[in-house]
C-alpha cells in the first residue's frame, strides 16, 4: 500500500472523498474498487482532486481517474478516443480524452466500465510512448538549426 506524509493512501482518498454526499463516495469506491482490480500493477494517487491511475507515480503517465463532484462521479480515460466503445458510454470530443458521468451505484456497477478501464490499461503504454515520441518530434522540428562552428582564424 501507498504511503505518503504517514498516512495510507486509503486514509488520504477516505478523508479526501469526506465532503463528499454518502451517495457519491460510494460510487467512487464502487468504481475505484473496480479499478483496482482491472489494473492491479497500477499507481494510485490524488492529483487535481482527483483519484488517478497511472504507470508510474508520475501524473504525466495517467492512463484514467476518478472524480467525484456533487451530482455525479467522473470516470476520465486520457486516451479515449483510442478505446473501442462499442456501448458508446464515452463522452468528450477531444482529440485524446473521453469520460462516463456516473449518477447511480447500478451504473458504477456496469461491467462494460471494466472492460473500458482494462482496455485503457492495455493501451495505456502505448499511448503514453507516442505521445512522448510525437513530443520529441515536436521538439527535434521547431528547433533552431544547429550552426557548424565558426573558426577563429581572421580573413581578410
């Protein structure tokens, strides 16, 4: 189990999902239940208050989160647009992200949201290596030219 500042990342999440109405944080335990399980080699932590799963502790390399607000849980894939949503569930017109607004414990119950969430995982790595190879492509592009060096001998 994760640990940061002394307290267990259970304890963190608990007290993090406190405000939250009774209804709301059983869906998102439901659905960080569900996750758990679909991505058991996944890191979990809170970042931009939210519960996050990515493949490292680096928020950087986030495959999916969960974000509880008043109404509804958010289940957010960063790359969804890359998921096959035969179910159309996935909401979002980005051009990486998609997410499933939850409202009841029966639609966090869904079994189609652990196949989403397994397959984001599958894809997770290789969307997060292009993306990093496509930043580099970027970079290499819109770099200035490297200039041969100049000598010091003087011409007249």
């Amino acid at each position: 189990m994760l640990k940061r500042s002394g307290l267990s990342m259970v304890d963190v999440v608990e007290e993090f999902l406190s405000g939250y109405p009774d209804q709301i944080r059983k869906i998102t335990e439901e659905v960080r239940h569900m996750a758990r399980r679909a991505m058991p080699r996944a890191h979990e932590f809170l970042y931009y208050d939210a519960v996050n799963y990515a493949l490292s502790d680096s928020p950087l390399e986030r495959i999916c989160y969960i974000s509880p607000a008043q109404n509804q849980v958010t289940l957010g894939f960063l790359f969804g647009a890359h998921l096959d949503d035969q179910h159309h569930l996935l909401q979002g017109i980005g051009k990486r992200a998609r997410h499933i607004k939850i409202r009841t414990l029966e639609e966090a119950k869904n079994p189609t949201l652990k196949e989403l969430v397994k397959a984001a995982w599958t894809n997770g790595a290789a969307s997060i290596s292009g993306m990093k190879q496509q930043a580099r492509q970027h970079v290499v592009a819109h770099s200035p030219p490297k200039h041969a060096p100049r000598s010091r001998r003087k011409t007249r």
